[in-house]
C-alpha cells in the first residue's frame, strides 16, 4: 500500500520510551492501554475494510448491464441483438471452412434475379429476370435504406438473389468428398434440406399489389387494432383467410370450416384478390382482423409473409407444422409464443387448441401476449436493418476475393429508384425511406450457438410438440371417436 495513504499516527506513539513504559506500567494501566490501542486497531481495519467495500461497490456500479455494452466510452448503449440473430452463424456455416470464390458465386446466377456489390460504400445492381410483383424492386429498396441508414459501415459484398417463394440450393447435391462447393444464394426463406441464406423479406418496405403497408405502419395499425377488442371479448374460434389455390394444404385446411353436421371451431374464408382489388381493398385490412381469439398460419407454396402479422395479433397463433422457416421464425417456442398445429390432424388438433385455450384462458391470452411482443419489441425495423447488416458484414468476410462493379451493373439511389417506380410501389418507397442515420451502430451480435445448446433448443421444442399431441390424443380419447 502507498506509504502516502496510511493512517497517521504522531511518532512517538511508536517510541522506545513509551513502550518500555507500558511494560513497566501497573496491571490496571496496562489493561487501560491495551483497550485503546485495540479501539485504535479496530478504527484503522475499519477504515481499510470500508475503503475495500467501497471500491467493490463502484466496480460493481461500474459494469455494464447485461444484455449491453457501450459502442465507446462515451457513446450510448448498445443493445444485445435478439436471440433470433445467433441463427445467421449457421446459415453461413456451409462456407465457413472454405469462404466463398467468385465461382461459386457465379454457380449462384443460374438461379438469381439479381446481383447486389457494395464497393467503397455505394452500392450496385445487376439484374437478370424480373421477379414476381415488387419483390425485387422492394428488396434492392431496402438495401438502399440500410446504406442510409448506416452510411460507410457495410463492407464491400457481392451476392446473389433469389425472390422465389422456394429455396432451391439442396444440401444433398452438395454433400461428400466428391460434390462441388454449394452457391451461395440469398432468398426469404430456407428449410433443413436446402442451403439458401435467408434474408427479411420484401414486405417490410411494403406490398402495393395487395395494399399492405411498410411494416412499421402496419405494426402500428395492429397494435391499435389490437386495443379495440379484449381477448375475452373475441371470437372463440380459430380464424383463416387467404389464398387456398396455391397449395394443396390450404385447400385440406378448408375441409376443417364448419357445416351443419360439423364445427372444427375453425372459421375460414377464401381470400380472391383480384375481386379484392377491384372493390379497393376494403376486406382485407390486417389491421381489423384481430376479433378472434385464434388465428391460423399455414403455408402456402412455402412460407408465407402472413406469420408476421398472424403473430402480432395478441390471438393465439395456431401454426400448422411447417417445413419452412424466414430469418426470424426459427426463434419461437412452442407453447411460449404460438400453439402448434398437426399437419396430418389439422381439423381435430384445431378443435382441442380451441378447446384448451377457451377453458384456459389466462394461459391462452398469455401465449398470445408473449408473440404480440416478440414481434413489436423484436422484430421492430430498426431490427431488421441491424440483421440485415451483421448478415451481409459476415457473409463478406467469407469472400475469398475483392468485389468490383459488374460491368452491366447499375448505381442504387434513393432518388435514381423512387423516381423510376410507378403508383403504388412508389408510395410504398417514399413510406419506408429512411431519413437519416442511425444515431448508434447496430445491435451486438451474439456468438453461434455450440453444438449441445442448439441441439437442446431444437429438442426441446420437439418435446413441446409431442406433448401437446399428447393431450389432444388423450383428450379425444375420452370424448368419442374423430370423423375428419
């Protein structure tokens, strides 16, 4: 210890005199002595230990929460990335041994509609087929805005895009000593066969063809339409509309709608969009669909951009299994955040979801409350942006060579894309710009998960599963036979 922090005691407090003295001083001096110099010992350890609890206190005080760390010493918190961002490590592990050549990527052309390179900042398009709708459009939009949004911070990228509804890049082409690298193609969504890089889809920045609004406008409308109609108050039945032409699992979902001799406790609409259209849209406002306390999500020809809006509803959101995921769905738990549905089953396993949710009403609102929540606190835009980021900074530092400008390649601006888009689509653009930048930097991203722990979580939604076809088994078998 810094002889310059020491308690200070007047010299001869120490002298040779008087300590000869204390020896030599009567019993009840020396009694009278002692008790003070302990009374002056116990002062001095006091002071140190205090000194000591002190310190300990302000490196307490001094940690930062967990969940957070600062950006600089002086900067403002920066908030951890949701869970669902860990998942970005494994749809990049596929390359993480090897990286990614620039023949690998060009493999990936063979089935993108376009190309995006970002060099020194600006970004940059190569197109090579028009995709269905604004999809592309929309999508390049966004990457404008999350350039905007953190200028000069994206690294120098080359990638290619898909905007079909399917992912396409099969794992079992590509596994083996023999098999070529797989490319590396971004699209909306993947499943546990394929290989694609999944990426936020088009819609967050809008969906003109069925008048959807950029999503931070259609939360909005949600969460207002939410507080217009208590969970008690709805409906108590399991609500569906949409499209059933486009896969034959919808159009087995409609078999569950109730007739006279029949009630699933599904209540379920065919949704024509071309009628829709014409009458201006007036019947299909998300934001006025949340008066039932249940409502279905079920695939179409692959995953479908309703889930998001199902799960923002506070009703219950009954999923039917689904075999493919997006970039943020992977993150829900079975009986935390929706009620999963049988595929094989669906009519019954709709009727018992209903059932339970009706004569457990407070666990029921409790599962809706939580998925309303992951999506507004979770999947908020600045989210969005912040995945779109650490996705594209760690899919570049997978490339193997240096990203130049495609020769057929055009700049993107904001102005340059808003000024050529048309009607609907551009409104859609000039609803979801972003106006400036970000006032920190993006959220921080956790570290992949570890073998165990990802094989746990996957198991223990599967337990989930399991056990809720476990309670609908039992309780059909003490309720008479199913006709389905």
């Amino acid at each position: 210890m810094n002889d310059s922090r020491r308690p200070k005691f007047p010299k001869q407090h120490f002298s040779a005199e008087k300590l000869l003295s204390f020896s030599n001083a009567s019993p009840r001096s020396s009694v009278i002595i002692f008790f003070a110099a302990v009374i002056l010992l116990s002062m001095f350890l006091s002071s140190r230990l205090l000194g000591l609890l002190l310190g300990l206190k302000s490196n307490v005080m001094s940690q930062e929460p967990q969940g957070q760390r600062k950006q600089d010493p002086d900067g403002p918190m920066v908030a951890t990335c949701p869970e669902y961002f860990r998942w970005i490590h494994e749809d990049l592990k596929p390359w993480a041994g090897r990286g990614i050549t620039k023949s690998m990527l060009e493999e990936a052309q063979k089935k993108a509609h376009f190309r995006v390179v970002v060099v020194e900042g600006k970004a940059y398009v190569e197109a090579y087929g028009k995709a269905y709708q604004s999809r592309d459009n929309l999508t390049v939009w966004g990457v404008v805005q999350l350039l905007r949004r953190y200028p000069g911070k994206l690294p120098d990228l080359d990638l290619m895009f898909s905007c079909d509804d399917r992912p396409e890049i099969y794992q079992k082409d590509y596994s083996g000593a023999e098999k070529p690298s797989p490319p590396p193609l971004f699209r909306y969504s993947g499943d546990d066969a394929t290989w694609d890089i999944v990426f936020p889809d088009w819609s967050f920045w809008g969906w003109p063809e069925i008048n959807i609004k950029a999503w931070e406008s259609m939360l909005k409308d949600i969460k207002e339409g939410n507080k217009k109609m208590g969970w008690m108050k709805r409906q108590p039945y399991a609500y569906w509309k949409g499209n059933p032409a486009v896969a034959y699992t919808r159009r087995d979902l409609l078999k569950c709608n109730v007739t006279q001799k029949q009630d699933w406790s599904a209540r379920l609409y065919r949704q024509n969009w071309d009628k829709e259209s014409k009458a201006g849209f007036k019947d299909s406002n998300l934001a006025n669909q949340c008066d039932y306390r249940y409502k279905i999500y079920i695939e179409g020809k692959a995953w479908s951009v309703s889930e998001k809006y199902i799960l923002a509803c506070d009703s219950v959101s009954l999923i039917v299994r689904p075999r493919y995921y997006d970039f943020f769905t992977r993150s829900l738990i079975p009986m935390k955040h929706y009620w999963p549905i049988s595929s094989n089953r669906k009519c019954s396993s709709i009727k018992f979801a209903v059932h339970w949710g009706n004569t457990h009403s407070q666990e029921a609102m409790a599962i809706g409350k939580a998925a309303s929540k992951l999506i507004e606190e979770e999947l908020k835009m600045e989210y969005i942006y912040d995945y779109m980021f650490h996705l594209l900074n760690q899919y570049s530092k997978l490339l193997t060579f240096k990203p130049t400008v495609p020769p057929n390649a055009t700049e993107l601006l904001s102005e340059s894309l808003a000024s050529a888009a048309k009607g609907s689509i551009r409104k859609s653009m000039m609803e979801s710009v972003v106006t400036s930048p970000a006032e920190s930097g993006p959220c921080a991203l956790q570290p992949p998960y570890d073998p165990q722990s990802l094989q746990l979580l996957i198991r223990s939604k599967e337990d989930s599963i399991k056990q809720v076809e476990k309670w609908e088994r039992s309780f059909f078998k003490n309720n008479g036979p199913i006709v389905q």
